[in-house]
C-alpha cells in the first residue's frame, strides 16, 4: 500500500505541475509558437508585417516672395531716401512695404499604406502647408504623392501615390485593445528610417485638451520627432492607432507617446474618399467627466450632488435644436452609454459620436435625477440638420478675385487687398458684391492672397453658420460691409 501511494502522489505531483505550467504558457496564433508568461514577447511577426506598410514621408516647403510692412527706421531712412521719394518721408515715421524672401522649409515625417493602390494615412501637421511631398518605401522606392483631403481636428490626413500591388498593413479593431498589451511603434525618427520601438499601452480614451480629437491611445513605446503619421501595431500585426504626439518635458521620448485609434481613424479616412471633408456629427452637449464635476464641487466646498454614480458625462449645457435637446437630455443629467456601450467619462463618448455621421441614429443612455432614461436619436451636423457638408471652393462665389494693384493700394491708403471681378450669378451677386469692390477681411481674417480666401470659404461652409463677414472698400474709397452666405444652414 506504501508503494501504491508512492506512485498516486507522485502522479498527482505531476498533474499539478503540468496544470500549474498550462496556466502560465500561452499559444501565440500568428506563428505557432508558444511563451511563458513574465517572459519578453516575441514582437518579430509584427515588425515583419508592419515594416514595409510604414512609409517615409519628405515635406517640402518652397522659398516665396512675400511683401510685409516694417516699422520705418527715421535715421536710416533719411540717408537712404532722405526726400521720402520711396517711401515714408523723412521723419514721419510709420510703416514702409519690402519684399522679403521665404526660406525653403524642409521637413519629415511617417505615414501608413492601407490600400494596395497608395492610400496613405498620416497627420495633418505632416502634410499641411506642403508645395511638394515625396514618398519612400521600405525598398527605398520613391513616389510623388498628392493630398485627397485632411482633417485638422483629428489631426488625420489622407495622401495618394500611383502604385498597384503595394504593401500594405491590415486595420485592426482599436476598441478590443487592452490596457498591459504589447505594441510597436514603427515610423522614421529623427530621419532614421524603419524604426520599431516596443512597449505596453498604457491607457485608453486618453484626453489631453488638444481641442481635437479627445480619445487617444497612449502608449509608453518611444515616440519621437519623425514617428508622426507612422504605426501603432498590435501583436497580430494590425495597425491600431497612427502615432500623433510625444509628451516630454524635454521635446523628445521621455514618457509617452500618444496615438490616434483606428475607430476614429477609419471614419475620417472613409470621409475624406467620398465627400473631401469629414461628416461630423453633434451631440449637442458641453459637459466634462462626472468625477472631475464631483472633484470641483468637493474644492469649492459645495454640497456634493448625488448623481446615483461617479461615472459619466455631466451635462453642463445643451445646444438648442440638437439631437440631445430633442432626447430631452437636461442641464445637470449624466450620460452613462451609448448604443449598448458604457460611458464613464467625456473622450469615450466623443470616440463613439466620432464614428457617427448626422442622420445615424444612436441610442443615447443617461441618468436624470437618478433615474436612468434612454432615448434613440438622430445625430446631426455643426449647422443643426442631417444634411451632407461639402467644402465650398471659390466658384461658390460666382466671380473671380486677384490681388489689388500697387496704384490702387497707394491711391486708396490700403496695403493689402484682393479685388472682384466679373460677378456673375453667385455668392457674391446675391450678397451684393459687384465689380471692382476690394475685400480687406472675411470673418477676421486679412484677406492677402488668394489663398486666404479659399481658406476662408472652406472654414465658413463647413461652420454651423456658413456666412462670411466680409469687411472692404469700393474703388471710391467708401468702406462697405457685406454678408455672404457661402453654405447650407
């Protein structure tokens, strides 16, 4: 009986081992290998994938000539031009016009092929302002790309390139991500191409008050100057998030990096194909996390409102005529869900309205004096209804613009200017603009190039009030004011 119960409690031993070892080893499914836990992560299958999808991106910026007004110097100025023939006269003082040259700027970052035939993903701030761009690959394959549309809220932008059978990196589902697991951050810092960094992630639906996107990933993988635009990479080589800033006291990797999910990303970049704006739909709230609300009346010494929860939105105001006024969301409720999902705090609710266009329906979950109420709405867009918002161009303004002459500058007492002409039916025909009239601004902004105009135009039809406050002067010299609808309200 003694050896028979030798041998139970050796094989009992040995069960318990083999089930204790189970616990602790884990299959990877992507390559069939197997890792013990506490061990390093083999990350190779991922670089492997990601590598030659992640693209160096070379912004170019070209030298221009640009005319500024300077501060006039009255002792220099006597020697140079001592009879004001050129300029100010001698001893007035005031401002004098010279032409000074731009230099060439020069730049680089990273982006991410997501389609066979050269859809690029990258930040905005890669690519804004750009003369020319010029992509290479990981083969060191060079490409001139042109820009399809970019987001400056998000931060995202969507540039092409003229190739087949490109390389791609397959889009992962950014919302299954978990807090501890491991990802790559692959990109072209500091000019080094094909860099990959490791680590965890180390928080999600993270805010930074960027007054953006309010949702990021953030990671404790090395991001530096360079890795904008480039790869955040799950274990299964999938893309989960384009990397978009560094948080450093020191302007380079000392902490975290912080990057873009896919959820927000796939949405923007659907957008920008079809329509070359995104469709944001609106809420219509303005609140903050709940537990930041409870904090602040805890500092102020208030009474601390019992809301049945410490996690949520607290709603501080709601917009007239949105879907949340309609849902009858009030002033002091807590918007705890969304679409069967729980909210616990403002940058997990932005996520989710972020993947919405105005006329999705969303079923919106929240507390009103403590009693929970639910409400299936129809989001809509910054200018209150369900309509698709298309950038205007210029030609929404029915005439042409060019910069006003030097004569008429001088004649009039003006030093910039753009000058309408040939008015046809329009924007600029129906809000009264005709011929020869001189835009000084449009909606605050000094009208100095063309090029600020169609800024102008495109910011305002795209705003909840598509007009443009225009400021001028007629060829007469009077001073004229117009309102120019450039939009559907």
């Amino acid at each position: 009986m003694k050896k028979y119960s030798s041998y139970l409690l050796a094989a009992i031993c040995v069960v318990a081992l083999a089930l204790s070892a189970g616990s602790f080893i884990k299959v990877n499914a992507s390559t069939n290998e197997t890792t013990q836990a506490g061990q390093p992560v083999d990350l190779t299958y991922a670089a492997d994938k990601a590598l030659p999808a992640v693209v160096h991106i070379k912004y170019v910026k070209n030298s221009k000539t640009q005319t500024v007004d300077v501060q006039s110097d009255p002792f220099s100025d006597f020697f140079s031009d001592p009879f004001g023939f050129f300029g100010t006269p001698q001893g007035r003082g005031g401002t004098q016009k010279r032409q000074i040259q731009t230099p060439k700027q020069e730049a680089s970052g990273s982006g991410v092929l997501i389609s066979s035939d050269g859809y690029i993903v990258t930040n905005n701030h890669v690519v804004n302002g750009a003369d020319e761009l010029t992509v290479t690959l990981e083969d060191n394959r060079e490409f001139n790309a042109r820009i399809i549309g970019t987001d400056p809220t998000t931060d995202l932008a969507l540039i092409k390139i003229d190739g087949k059978n490109l390389p791609t990196l397959p889009i992962g589902d950014s919302d299954k991500i978990k807090v501890g697991e491991w990802v790559i951050a692959v990109g072209n810092p500091f000019g080094f191409n094909n860099t990959v960094t490791a680590g965890i992630i180390s928080a999600k639906a993270r805010t930074l008050g960027q007054n953006g996107v309010e949702s990021f990933i953030q990671t404790d993988a090395a991001i530096n100057r360079g890795n904008s635009g480039g790869a955040l990479v799950n274990t299964k080589g999938e893309l989960i998030g384009i990397n978009a800033m560094l948080y450093s006291e020191t302007g380079s990797y000392s902490g975290y990096g912080f990057a873009i999910p896919t959820s927000i990303m796939n949405k923007v970049v659907a957008d920008l194909k079809q329509y070359g704006t995104v469709q944001r739909a609106l809420l219509g709230i303005k609140g903050q996390d709940l537990l930041n609300y409870i904090d602040g009346q805890k500092r102020d010494s208030k009474e601390v409102t019992d809301f049945g929860t410490n996690d949520g939105v607290y709603v501080a105001e709601v917009e007239d005529n949105s879907a949340a006024a309609e849902a009858g969301i009030a002033k002091g409720d807590v918007i705890t869900g969304i679409d069967g999902k729980t909210v616990t705090k403002m940058a997990e609710l932005q996520e989710a309205i972020n993947g919405k266009r105005p006329g999705d329906k969303a079923t919106i979950y929240w507390l009103h004096n403590k009693k929970k109420m639910s409400k299936t709405v129809t989001m809509k867009n910054q200018q209150g209804n369900t309509k698709v918002v298309k950038t205007a161009d210029l030609d929404v303004l029915g005439a042409k613009v060019i910069p006003v002459s030097e004569n008429l500058k001088k004649q009039l007492g003006i030093s910039y200017g753009l000058q309408v002409q040939d008015v046809k039916n329009g924007a600029f025909k129906n809000g009264g603009i005709n011929d020869g009239f001189i835009i000084i601004t449009a909606n605050d902004q000094p009208m100095k190039a063309i090029s600020d105009l169609q800024d102008a135009v495109k910011a305002a039809s795209t705003s909840k009030n598509p007009v443009l406050f225009i400021t001028g002067v007629w060829p007469s010299g009077k001073t004229d004011y117009k309102a120019i609808k450039v939009g559907d309200e």
